[in-house]
C-alpha cells in the first residue's frame, strides 16, 4: 500500500496543505494516521477520497457536505454527474479522475474518461486543458522522479500513446514553413512535456523535428546543422546542479547565436540560470503558443 505525506496529496489534488487540515479539523474529511514520530500520513484510499471530492467541489456541493459522504456516496454522485454530463468545471473532473485511475493502474477508467474529454472538448483543447495539468500536477515526470514509479510508468505509457496517436492524425507541414527541433539533454528521460510541445507545434502548422530524451551533445550538432532549424526547444527537468545547466546553456547560446533558443522545465532550476539571448524561458503552454504565432 502506498503512503504520502499531506505535501505530496496536495501535489496531486491541487489543494494547498493548509486547506486539507483545515477541512480534516472542521469536516472530518480525512482519517490520516500518524507513524511513530507523530507524522501525518496517507493511504491510497484517502487519496482517492481527496480526488473524488475535489472533482465534485465544482457540481453545486459545499465542501462539508462533500465531506460527509461515505466513499461510495462519493463515487455515485461522480458516476451520476459523469452520466449526465453536467459538470461546471469539466476540467479539474477530468484531471483528477484521470490521477485516481493511474494511481489505481485501471487503464479501462482511465481510456474512459479520455474519451468523455475528446467527446466534450476536442482534441486540442483535451491536450491543452487536461493533459498538460495532468502533467504538471502530477509532479512524477518533472521533479521525483523516484517517487512512485509503478504509477509514473503506467500513466506516462499511456499518454505516450495518446500522444502518439494525435500526432499521427495530423497533416505534415508544408516545406516552407517555420522549423523547429526539440529535445532532451543528456540524463534527461521524462519526455511527456516534450512530447505535447511537439503535438502543440504540429498542430499549428509548424515543421517539428522530434529527437527525444538523453541526446548527446555530439548528436545536436549534427543533427542542427543537417536540419538547420529556426527554434531549438528544451526541457530540463532533472534535479541537475545549477552550474552544470548553466554551462550547458551557455554552450547552446555560444554554438548557436542564430537560432531561437527555448529552454523550459523545472521553474526553480530555470530561474536560478542567468539567461541571455539568444535563449529565452518558456514558463507556460501560453508562451509557447504566443511564439508559435
């Protein structure tokens, strides 16, 4: 059974800490157990009561209403509002549902909800409005990535694939169109955020060049001088130390004065970095559309 500190249930509801004690104090929301040392902890069961509860919080129920239903009194009224597809805050349903079924490794639940997604919001807004905050909350591919790994692998598995998939849906980009070459560096592996700027791109018509996780240095240069991109585009997730990001930004922005240099990934590292043109930060989805146009 899997147990988490009321820091990682906030990671994945999007509640702040402070709030679920208040709702355990006045509500009885949850039952944590304490170890040894008086530390508040949670099972996998008080996490899916969390995400049940938030994806509802939005359908017209107060919070201490919500907190006084059984667990099946939860997953009934989720079933009932699902069914009749009336939900106000499609959005915050989709992501938190989407978390309880990779957390419970139900691939049926998980395809079921993505279709109601596609159905209700389209492809590009399912991408841009549930997927990416999936990505985002869950926190497992950006910054722990030894945290949870049965769940991290089950759920990136299979938004690969959704990836993948919508990619293969688009038409291919006309020749003369703007280009773009996206990336990992070496010892970066969580592709996800990679992967749905390089759907992103497509989807605007752009000429994307995807080269994946781990590319060693020697494999950039060729490959930038053979493709001759406009836009280099890189995530840097992994907990590197900051004087070995930097230098290697610095090498990017030396080797290549004159192409677009987009570097994006974990907020704390990036901006600890002194950035100078031709590189620029990507904090947000919004940024990278905003220079896509």
């Amino acid at each position: 059974m899997d147990l988490f500190s009321i820091s990682q249930l906030s990671q994945f509801s999007g509640i702040k800490a402070h709030t679920i004690r208040m709702w355990e104090q006045r509500y009885n929301a949850l039952s944590p157990q304490r170890s040894e040392g008086n530390t508040r902890y949670y099972d996998n069961s008080q996490l899916m009561r969390l995400l049940n509860i938030v994806s509802l919080m939005d359908e017209g129920y107060k919070v201490s209403e919500l907190c006084r239903l059984s667990d099946g009194e939860l997953t009934q009224r989720l079933k009932e509002a699902e069914t009749k597809h009336q939900l106000q805050n499609p959005e915050e349903y989709y992501v938190s549902q989407l978390i309880a079924a990779g957390m419970n490794y139900d691939e049926w639940h998980f395809e079921k909800i993505f279709s109601h997604c596609l159905l209700r919001m389209g492809m590009k807004q399912t991408y841009l409005k549930v997927l990416y905050p999936l990505i985002s909350r869950m926190g497992l591919m950006w910054t722990q990535t030894e945290f949870l790994p049965g769940h991290e692998h089950f759920i990136s598995n299979i938004l690969r694939q959704k990836f993948f998939t919508a990619l293969d849906s688009l038409p291919p980009a006309a020749d003369n169109t703007d280009s773009w070459l996206l990336f990992l560096p070496e010892n970066e592996f969580h592709e996800l955020a990679l992967l749905h700027a390089h759907y992103l791109i497509r989807s605007s018509g752009k000429r994307s060049y995807y080269l994946g996780a781990n590319l060693p240095w020697d494999s950039l240069l060729s490959a930038t001088q053979q493709i001759n991109p406009a836009n280099l585009l890189l995530f840097m997730v992994h907990n590197e130390l900051p004087d070995r990001a930097q230098a290697y930004v610095h090498s990017l922005c030396s080797q290549f004065p004159d192409k677009n240099i987009y570097l994006s990934g974990k907020v704390e590292l990036l901006e600890s970095l002194s950035i100078q043109a031709p590189a620029q930060r990507l904090k947000t989805v919004e940024s990278l559309e905003k220079a896509l146009i």
